[in-house]
C-alpha cells in the first residue's frame, strides 16, 4: 500500500520521513541514529492561566508571566526546517504575539502544535482563533486538554458543538492524562473520528500537591490499573492512540506490546532528550523533558546549541548511573 509523505529531511547521520497521517519513520544504514539537531521541541511560552487546574504540574496562574516574544521568535527561526514545536503554557491562546510566533514558524518551515484546555474552547472567539490557524497553516496541530472533572453531558464540546468542523477534527488530538480521565469517559469518545495522546501524570507543582492526598492517590492508582486493564479496547475506540513516555512508563507499554506480539522497539521513538527537549522561554531555561527537576539558564537561544547541552547532560548522567 501507497501512503503519501509529508516531509523529509536528514539529520546527523540518519534520515526522517513524516508522513501525512503523523507517522514519524528514521532509518539509515548503521547501527545507531545520531542527531545534529531536535526534531520535536516541547516549547512553554507563558505561565498564565485562569484555570487553576488542581493538577497543573506548571503551577500557572491568572497573572502569570508571559515569555519575551522576540526570544521565542529567535528560538524558533533557530531551529531546522521540519523541526516540531509543541507550544504550550499556561494557557497560549492569551499570548500577546502568539499569532506572530505562529508567522515566524511558518516563515522557518517549522511544524507548530499547540495544546488548549477544553475550558478555554468553549469560548467561541477562541475556537475560532484556533479554526483560523488551522485554516491558513499557522498550526498543524490542536491537542485539546480533556480534565478529569469533565462529565458526559460536557463531552459534548466535543461530539456535537457545530463548530467541530471535519478540518478540526482532523486536526485534533485529545488529551488525557494518565490516572486522572477515566475510561468511561474516553468510552464516550469511541467512533468519534478523535485521534487521542494519553500522557503519564506528572508529580510537579500542583501534580505533586494532588497526587500526595491519599484520597486522591489512591483514586490515581484505581484509574492507572482500569486503563491498564481496558488499554486494547481504548486503543480500537479512537482513530490513532499515543503515549508520552511517562504514560509508557506508568501503563507498562513494553509489556502490554509484549503480551500482544507487538515488537516494542519498531513504535518507541526514543528516550526523553534522545531526539527532543524542553524549553522553558518564560523563566529561560531549558531541561532535557518537562518531568526533569533539574534545570538549566539559557545562555543562546539558538535550538541546535541547547540540543547539545542535552545531549550531553544526558551522556553525563548515564556516566554517573554506571
């Protein structure tokens, strides 16, 4: 079968292939991939939210700081073309120069997604924000935050609003976090056409204070082994299912691929700060993922050159685990 590519670029000593449908391919003809670059960029340009979500491992809040425009504009026509930028927050759509920031990827040939909570798409100024990014290349994808507070009758954001246009859905992926959405709620999302990411909860900020109530924890846990235990048919109810590599970690992934005769190694795309990075504009500073507590002061905001302190941060502490 015949499947067209999107994009295609080389990097360090292996090649890239994105096709059309999201599908990430490297090979090359040695036995090992070796990056001169990111290829994906976990990118926080501000700290403001209305939301006060009680797992909100950013801890942002109504008078959060937004990130220096002309840093993130320079950060990004840093980077390679094809490189993807996930831009988040905080809530991005109150960014004062989002849409400039959005210019500037499209002008570096740089693949922008963006992640809105769902609170903030009920409003219809925003979704029609969102819509026309969408509509004239600015993104290339919307992942739409689903909280776990979220009840049948609010899913319906999402199943019936008739500003869920066929080019929008195609365009998003839900997001829900391991431990904390629950498998009936995603049962109200089978068959919709969604594609979903599930992402492993992160025990920082609020994250840390929610998950250190015991009556909540052990909630945590309950939901964790449901999803563990439905995790096939979750899979069959949405167009495309990812994980992050926490949610793999947290859902045993390795070993539910092994139980299936799934061979584990062909759909892992590498380990956090293997092909990717975290960069925090707002504060400067940048970590090999956004789960790492230790943190380092941006100096250049060059891509290429934060990737490098990464990677070799990374060697480092594998010296030091040996």
């Amino acid at each position: 079968m015949y499947i067209e590519y999107a994009k295609s670029y080389s990097n360090g000593n292996y090649n890239v292939v994105i096709f059309k449908d999201g599908t990430k391919v490297r090979y090359n003809d040695e036995d090992s991939l070796v990056p001169d670059f990111p290829e994906c960029v976990d990118l926080k340009i501000t700290d403001k939210c209305n939301l006060k979500c009680p797992m909100c491992h950013e801890s942002s809040v109504c008078n959060g700081r937004h990130a220096d425009l002309q840093d993130c504009m320079d950060f990004v026509s840093s980077m390679h073309p094809y490189t993807e930028v996930a831009i988040g927050g905080g809530n991005p759509m109150c960014y004062p120069g989002l849409r400039d920031l959005l210019v500037e990827c499209s002008n570096a040939n740089v693949i922008p997604n963006m992640t809105v909570n769902i609170e903030h798409l009920k409003d219809p100024h925003t979704w029609f924000k969102v819509a026309d990014y969408l509509t004239n290349d600015l993104l290339n994808s919307i992942g739409v935050s689903v909280p776990f507070w979220y009840n049948k009758r609010q899913l319906r954001i999402l199943k019936d609003n008739k500003f869920m246009t066929p080019g929008f859905k195609a365009s998003t992926v839900l997001h829900m976090i391991v431990g904390l959405n629950t498998v009936k709620q995603m049962q109200e999302l089978y068959g919709k056409g969604f594609k979903l990411l599930l992402l492993g909860y992160k025990t920082k900020g609020r994250g840390k204070e929610l998950r250190e109530k015991s009556k909540d924890s052990d909630k945590i846990d309950k939901n964790t082994l449901e999803l563990m235990d439905n995790l096939e048919e979750v899979i069959k109810g949405f167009n495309v299912v990812s994980f992050d590599n926490l949610a793999i970690k947290q859902l045993r992934i390795g070993q539910f691929c092994k139980e299936k005769n799934l061979d584990f190694s062909k759909i892992y795309m590498g380990d956090d700060g293997d092909y990717t990075m975290y960069v925090d504009m707002v504060r400067r500073e940048y970590a090999i993922s956004s789960t790492d507590e230790t943190r380092y002061s941006i100096e250049t905001v060059d891509a290429t050159e934060i990737f490098k302190n990464v990677q070799n941060i990374k060697k480092s502490k594998q010296i030091l685990e040996e």
